[in-house]
C-alpha cells in the first residue's frame, strides 16, 4: 500500500498519518489484511445496485427450516436467477433509494426490467429516442453488457468446479450525465469513467462439480433484459 496515495484520501486518513501513525500503519501494514476498495469513489454522483445472484441463495447442506425461509424471501428467484436487493439512483437533485421490498415486489419479467429502467434512468428502451439521457443510458449499459458478458464466458468456460451461493453483482455508474456532458468538454483519458461491475459477497463460496448452474441462468436472464433495454 502506497502511504503518499493514502495522504490524498479524506481529511481523517491525513491527520492519522501525519499524528504519529504513519511508523504504525507502516508496521500493521506488514501483517495479513484484507484490503476493501471503495468502488464509488471514482464516480461524482454514484448510482448502485446490488443484484442477488443465482436460482437459490441457500448452500445444499443448509438445514431444511433455512432452504424455506430463504426460498420464501422471493419465489421468483427460482425463475429469474436473480434479484434485486436495493439500489441508489441520482435524480438531479438527490439520490433516491430503493430497499429490499423493492426487489420482492418485482413479480413479472416485465416488471423486474421497469426496474432495471429505473435504475438505468430509462423512461423507454434507448433505442426509441436520440436524446441526450437515452444517449448516455445506452453508453453505460452498453458497457455494462461487455462486462458482464465476460462473466457469464468465464462461468461457461471456465468455472466447473465453484458455486456461488448467496453472491452479488454490484453495479455502479455515474448518475450526473450533465457532468458527463460537461467532462467531455475537456481533452482528458478520464473524461468519462466507466461503469464499474464486480462480483461480490463470497461468503458462502462452496466447490461443486459442474460449476453454478444457477449463476449462469440468471447472468443469461440478466443480460437478456439489458440487452432490451439498450
């Protein structure tokens, strides 16, 4: 870890380094850690979702009053591979939030891509009109697609041993599309910052041979609805 990177974090990271702690962080530095990246930090008005991934959010072993609730939580989850647990989207004026009542709620493919919209800040696909929201819509999604079509390869390709129960994909872009708008102005590699998707939450990583069916159906199903939004 660069100490003169992190003396150009927030005020308090500075003040720790220059009180005395810089000698202690260099020595905690040197012990195992895990290091947590703030994924937002590039973005001036961040929108995220988290989607929960998969047909069921339960290992197989898990006790049998466990398999219920979790299957309970949201029937559909079967069906899509996939449910939204929350998002914060950028209206202009301040970030709205979604809960996890939000996700359950969404009952009907129909319904979970008038989600998707919400957060993509799509009236209609962006496709049916030139304007400079439906513009930048499509760029981000465009991007998100090219990512996550990189994850379902590895999953079809690559992954025959690992499923991942109870996994996330988290999605973060830029709400402001008048900075956007505005940074582009400007001759500079990072006048526009790409959206950011990550595979998150392994806590509940297991190996299972053939690989995460279930993963793969809902990336399939997930890309499908973005790919008609775009």
């Amino acid at each position: 870890v660069d100490l003169d990177i992190l003396e150009e974090g927030d005020d308090t990271t500075k003040n720790q380094l220059k009180n005395g702690g810089r000698r202690l962080l260099q020595q905690r530095l040197q012990q195992p850690h895990l290091l947590l990246k703030n994924l937002t930090a590039p973005f001036q008005y961040p929108n995220i979702i988290d989607i929960k991934m998969g047909t069921q959010t339960y290992e197989p072993n898990a006790p049998p009053s466990k398999k219920v609730r979790e299957a309970s939580k949201y029937p559909e989850q079967a069906e899509f591979g996939f449910r939204i647990v929350g998002m914060k989207v950028y209206n202009g004026e301040e970030h709205r939030v979604w809960d996890k009542s939000f996700g359950v709620g969404l009952k009907t493919r129909d319904e979970v891509k008038q989600g998707f919209m919400t957060f993509f800040q799509c009236s209609t696909t962006c496709n049916n009109t030139n304007s400079k929201s439906s513009l930048y819509a499509k760029k981000v999604l465009c991007s998100v697609i090219q990512q996550l079509t990189r994850i379902k390869c590895w999953f079809e390709n690559e992954n025959d041993a690992l499923a991942f129960y109870a996994s996330s994909i988290l999605i973060v872009y830029d709400g402001c599309e008048d900075c956007f708008a505005e940074r582009s102005e400007v001759s500079s590699p990072v006048a526009y910052q790409e959206p950011i998707l990550k595979m998150i939450d392994f806590a509940h990583v297991c190996r299972q041979s053939g690989g995460d069916a279930g993963y793969l159906k809902g990336i399939r199903n997930l890309l499908s609805i973005l790919e008609e939004i775009c």
